[in-house]
C-alpha cells in the first residue's frame, strides 16, 4: 500500500505524494518542548512549581525521488518549495499515523544529493500547538471509521457518544491529555434544556462546574465556545459563575441538575489531542 503525505486548510488539499517519483519513508517527532515555570526562593532547596505549558516541537518527515535527469530532480525541488513554505499555517497528514494531523508551517528542507538524479530529503516543521490533533472532531466520531487512533483499549462504537439526552451521562475524551479550553484547546459544547431558574453542568472526574443562573428553553441554544457562553451569538457570560468546563482523559462523568430542569440536549465537540 502507497504511503501518504497530505497538506491541507480550509483553502487547499493537497497530496504530496501525487507528486510522481516522490516517495514518503517515514517520520520523526521530536521531543516535546516542556515549559516548566518555576521560582527560586532564597533560603529554601529548589524551587516553587507553578503551571507547566508546552512549546511547539519539530515534526521531520523523510523522502526520497528518483528522477529521469538532473532537471526533473530540480523541477520536483522547485515544486515541493512552492507548496511548503506558505504565509499562511496549514495543516499535515501522513498514513504511518493516519488519525491525526498537525498544524504546521514549513522550517527547512535538507537535502543529501546521492546521486545527480536521485536524493533523500528531510522536511522539517514546526508544529505550534504544542500537540498533534485527531484528524476529526467528536461531531464526526465513529470508532468502526478506523480514522480513530487512542489508548483507550477495546471499545465498542455504542459506549462512546457525543450527543446525550440525560441528565446523567458520560464523555469520552481519547486524548494523551486533559482538553482544557483556557489552554486554547478547541471545544464546543451544544445546550438544549427548559430550565426556569437556571441549571449547572458539573464533570465529577475533574471538579469543574459550570453555572447557567437565568431561565432557558429547550428552543434556545447555549452554546460554550471554548471558555466563552453564547446564546444568539451573544455573550452571556455575565449571566454565569464565569467557569468553564475541562475534559480528563477518559471517561467524565458529567451530571446537568437545577431546580425543574426537563428536556436536556448536550452534544460534545472536540478534536482529540496528542502529546
């Protein structure tokens, strides 16, 4: 089966392995660029951990390309050059792990000429997340697609949902990490609910909870983008206890309680993310 190299955003898709001749070998991801934020007080042994973040880290990916003569060879350099060093960010796929994807911008491209026709090449980039995605969203998710890829042991398609119509259920995330919206992570949450005075999402698994403090119909949609509450595209987050809800690896069990609450609709969206 041909191995694949694919670039893409919401303005191109493009296969760089169509490139004829070009042949993908494999991949490296270099280490993960650890940002401890620490504090030295006189007079104590080491030092005081604050939040650890995470800075972007190289993604390397190895071909090789054989050409007829030494123009072809250029032609195809020529070629490769246009489509990777971009202005703009974008996205990188390739099928040794074809459930995720990388948003990227080109750094280098090395080139070991064996021969005047034929070479290997090294292309450098910098993924600036920090972490690699699913290439989904939860929106999407289905495990038999087999366009899925977690530590999550055996599961079945029907205990992971996204779309519950309780009060009492739970989420899946499949990521390496917790999905923590103030960290800039992508998450969307769908509320539908009639709640006359209010109602309040908690996650027992992480301790968050989130409080909604004004009556809401089932016609009308809350929606939290990221950290921020909406309804008509209008911001309510004044109308809230200004938290936000975080999702751990795993399992979360999640529970929606408030005083005559009926009819609740929650759907989950995230993209998977990866250490």
């Amino acid at each position: 089966m041909k191995k694949e190299v694919k670039i893409f955003n919401d303005d191109f898709n493009v296969n760089l392995t169509d490139i004829p001749k070009l042949k993908f070998l494999d991949f490296l991801e270099e280490d993960v660029d650890v940002k401890a934020n620490t504090k030295e007080v006189n007079g104590t042994d080491g030092v005081i951990m604050g939040p650890i973040n995470f800075g972007p880290f190289d993604l390397v990916l190895n071909f090789s390309f054989l050409g007829r003569d030494i123009n072809e060879y250029n032609l195809m350099l020529q070629k490769l050059r246009k489509l990777l060093f971009k202005r703009e960010i974008f996205y990188i796929w390739h099928s040794d792990m074809p459930g995720k994807k990388y948003a990227v911008y080109c750094t280098e491209n090395s080139i070991d000429y064996k021969t005047p026709t034929f070479g290997t090449f090294a292309i450098k980039f910098s993924v600036i997340k920090g972490y690699s995605e699913s290439l989904k969203e939860t929106d999407e998710f289905s495990l038999s697609s087999g366009e899925w890829q977690f530590e999550g042991g055996l599961l079945a398609d029907d205990e992971i949902k996204y779309k519950h119509n309780a009060s009492s259920f739970k989420v899946f995330n499949g990521s390496s990490d917790t999905i923590n919206p103030l960290l800039r992570h992508k998450f969307k949450l769908f509320i539908n609910i009639d709640a006359p005075k209010g109602f309040k999402i908690t996650n027992h698994t992480t301790g968050d909870v989130f409080e909604y403090k004004k009556s809401l119909t089932n016609k009308q949609t809350l929606t939290i983008n990221g950290v921020h509450p909406t309804i008509d595209n209008k911001r309510v987050g004044i109308n809230t206890n200004w938290q936000w809800i975080t999702l751990a690896p795993g399992f979360n069990n999640i529970e929606i309680t408030g005083e005559g609450i009926s009819n609740p609709t929650t759907q989950w969206v995230f993209p998977f993310i990866y250490r």
